[in-house]
C-alpha cells in the first residue's frame, strides 16, 4: 500500500486518488453486460477482481488525464480488452458458482 510508506502526517494530499484506469471500466462493462440479468453484489465484486487480474494495471491520478493522452486506437484497443476480460471473467465465476466451489 502507497500511504503506509510515509510516516503518518507526511503523506502527500493526493495519493488517495491514485487508481487503476481499468476500475471504472470494468465496473461498466460489467452493468453492460449484466443489464438485463442483475446479480447480488458479491457475484459483482468477484468478476471484477477476476477481470482486474488479466489486465494490466494503468495507474493513474485523474481519469480526465489518461482519456486525453490515449489515441482513439488505443481507447478502442482497452475497451475491447475490458469486454473479453468481462465476458471471460463473468464465464468463469458462474461456473465456480455451479460447482459450489
């Protein structure tokens, strides 16, 4: 965790909003393609994690900023990868979930 590395008052203002780009995307996949068949929150949080975990991370500060600097290739490039990520992820936690693992 970044804010245990500085001693408790020297912890710059603004590292609490450092975050990986890929959150809100795939949060908004997953309502995409769960629109039609919502799921109880839990079954939510572990296909994010699953999803989070075959992306790599793309840690930013201001969400605004990393639109700016990606061209529209790459823009297009992330959300495919957020789709398969989420289509990949939601297959595997549902059939966890019928093995009653």
């Amino acid at each position: 965790m970044l804010t245990s590395s500085f001693p408790r008052g020297d912890r710059p203002a603004d590292i609490d909003g450092i975050h990986n780009y890929y959150e809100h995307m795939v949060l908004e996949e997953i309502q995409r393609q769960l629109h039609e068949h919502p799921r109880d929150p839990d079954f939510i949080a572990d296909v994010a994690c699953v999803a989070l975990n075959h992306l790599p991370p793309r840690y930013i500060r201001y969400d605004v900023d990393m639109a700016f600097y990606l061209s529209p290739k790459e823009s297009m490039e992330m959300e495919e990868k957020v789709g398969a990520a989420v289509r990949s992820a939601l297959h595997f936690v549902e059939q966890r979930g019928k093995r009653g693992v």
